[in-house]
C-alpha cells in the first residue's frame, strides 16, 4: 500500500509539473514573454525530476520557440533590424531554469552523481531487456500501449484526442492551427516511437503525455460541439424563417445554447471515467452554470441584425470560456 500510495503521489506530480510547463509553452506561443519561458522551464525540470521521460514536454517548448523565432526575425528583416532574437534568449532562460528546478527536487543528482548515473544506465539496461518479466504482454510494445490508452485514458478521451492531433492543424485560422498542431502532436508521436521499441513495457509509463493528449481531446471536443452548433443553428433557422419576429429573438440565444449543450455532453463523455463522486458533481454544476450564463448572454443581446431578423454572428467557445469558472467549482469540493 506505502508503494501503490508513493506511486501515486509521484504521478499526480508529473501531471502537475507537465501541466505548468505546457502552460508556459502556451505563453511562449502567444507572448513570448520572459516569464512564460521560465515558467515552461520550471514545469520541465519538476517533470524530469518526477520522471526522467517527462522530459518529452521539451519538445513543445522547442516547437513554440521555433515560431516564435521564426516570427521574430520576419518582423526583423521587415524593420532592417540586427538584433539577437529574444526566443534565443527565452529558451536559454528556459533551460537554466529547468536545470536549477531539477536539481533542487532531485538533488542528489549531483551530491551523488555516481549513484545517479549508475541507476540511470541499470534503468535503461533494464527497460531494453527482451524477456519483460513473468506475465508481462508480449504483443509488442506500439500495439500494447494504443491498447492501454483504451482503459488508461478511455475509449472516449482517447478517440478524440486522436481527432485534436488531425484537426488541430485547422483550428480557427492556418496560421493559428499550424503552430498548435506542431505543438500538441508530434511530442505524443515521439514519445509512442521510442517507448514502443523498447523490451520491457508497462501501462504507466505512458502517464508523461497524457497531459498532451487530454489538450487534444479538449480542443476536438471543443470543435466538434462548435460545428455540431453551427449545423443546428442552421436548421432551426431555416424551420423557424415562418414566424420573422419568433426567427429574430431565437437567432440570439438558440445557437449559443445548443453550442453550449453539446459542449457539455461532450466534457460529460470525456471525464466519464475516473472521476469521483464530489468532483462529477462540482463538474455538473459549473457546466450547468456556465450554460445558463451563456445562454442568458446570447439572448440579452440580440444585436442588429437580430432586429432586422437575421441571425446574429456567433462567436466559438474558447478554452477560456470553458474555465473561467472552474475555481469556484474547486472551491465548492474543497
């Protein structure tokens, strides 16, 4: 039980440090401010010191700081500018920090760096080793972890973070999708191609991407509802274009509602499993919230064009939308 309750807690703190990392990435990718490349920087060395592969969230740090040098050095060359790019100077600052977090959670790296490093190789030697040991699967290591992902994750989370890695490419604007897609997806692909050749394999040693993956899923499930909305709309304003003033007021809150809706049966099939009692219902009660405010949104401002009876231009949901009242709902638990 002492084994099974370390395990868990050393899991539930690489998910957290991943998280903190990928949120300084997602910074870097926006902002590129000095504060998100430390951020990212600590995340990574809390991640590494957790587990040693969780260094893969090292490659969506490296993607976001290739844009944002990429972009960086158009805008130099249209300003005839030579100056060092500040990406450079972000991702050095990044990794300074990933060292220094490193160290101090796992000091002993260099106070005994010869323990270290000898455990190191016995961990790699072992993880190489053919045989596996007694009971272990034995239909290969790619095979056996897509199979893992269908009860580590869940059908549900694991179909739609597959759907994030090919839609992601074209969420909202190319120039937008392009730098998420090679954010989010090759760093999965990459970490599947390494552990999977390895000898020895077991479930949770794919726990390092699943912060990823749950990203993915998030943003397929965000779409799907978006379009799923969009498709409704149109139906139910073509049904109701008889009655002109029952089309206009519907046009303002129907489509948000329904956007709204499916977006709620989605997060519902998404963290159908794993979840205990308190939180489903902390979960149930801000969606319900969030519908409700949203819907009341969309029907107080009806706008022009409601007036003059057409449907009013409705915005996507965003990921900040999603969240902006899960604290309350963490408080309400806790």
């Amino acid at each position: 039980m002492i084994s099974v309750a370390a395990t868990m807690a050393l899991v539930r703190g690489l998910h957290l440090a991943a998280t903190l990392s990928l949120l300084g990435t997602a910074g870097v990718l926006r902002k590129g401010r000095m504060i998100d490349y430390l951020l990212a920087g600590i995340g990574l060395g809390l991640a590494c010191a957790s587990k040693y592969t969780a260094g893969i969230v090292l490659v969506p740090l490296i993607a976001a700081s290739a844009t944002r040098y990429l972009e960086q050095e158009r805008e130099a060359r249209r300003a005839r500018a030579q100056t060092a790019s500040p990406a450079v100077l972000g991702l050095a600052v990044a990794g300074g920090a990933a060292l220094l977090a490193f160290l101090l959670a796992n000091p002993y790296a260099i106070l005994d760096y010869h323990s270290f490093h000898s455990e190191l190789i016995h961990q790699s030697s072992l993880s190489a080793e053919a045989q596996g040991k007694l009971g272990a699967p034995k239909r290969g290591g790619l095979v056996y972890y897509l199979w893992t992902l269908t009860w580590g994750l869940g059908w549900a989370p694991a179909l739609a973070a597959l759907g994030g890695a090919v839609t992601v490419w074209r969420w909202d604007r190319p120039e937008v999708g392009r730098p998420l897609g090679w954010l989010l997806v090759p760093a999965p692909l990459l970490y599947l191609a390494f552990m999977g050749v390895q000898g020895r394999y077991f479930g949770r040693w794919l726990l390092p991407i699943f912060p990823i993956l749950c990203l993915l899923a998030a943003m397929f499930a965000l779409q799907l509802a978006n379009a799923g909305a969009r498709l409704l709309g149109r139906l139910s304003h073509r049904v109701g274009r008889r009655t002109h003033r029952e089309a206009s007021s519907a046009a303002g809150g129907a489509p948000r509602a329904l956007r709204v809706g499916l977006l709620i049966l989605l997060v519902a099939a998404l963290l159908a499993q794993g979840l205990e009692p308190a939180w489903a219902g902390a979960v149930a009660a801000y969606l319900h919230g969030m519908a409700a405010r949203l819907a009341a949104a969309g029907t107080r401002r009806p706008g022009r064009r409601a007036a003059a009876g057409e449907p009013a231009p409705e915005a996507p949901i965003g990921a900040f939308d999603v969240v902006t009242a899960l604290p309350a709902a963490i408080r309400g638990v806790s």
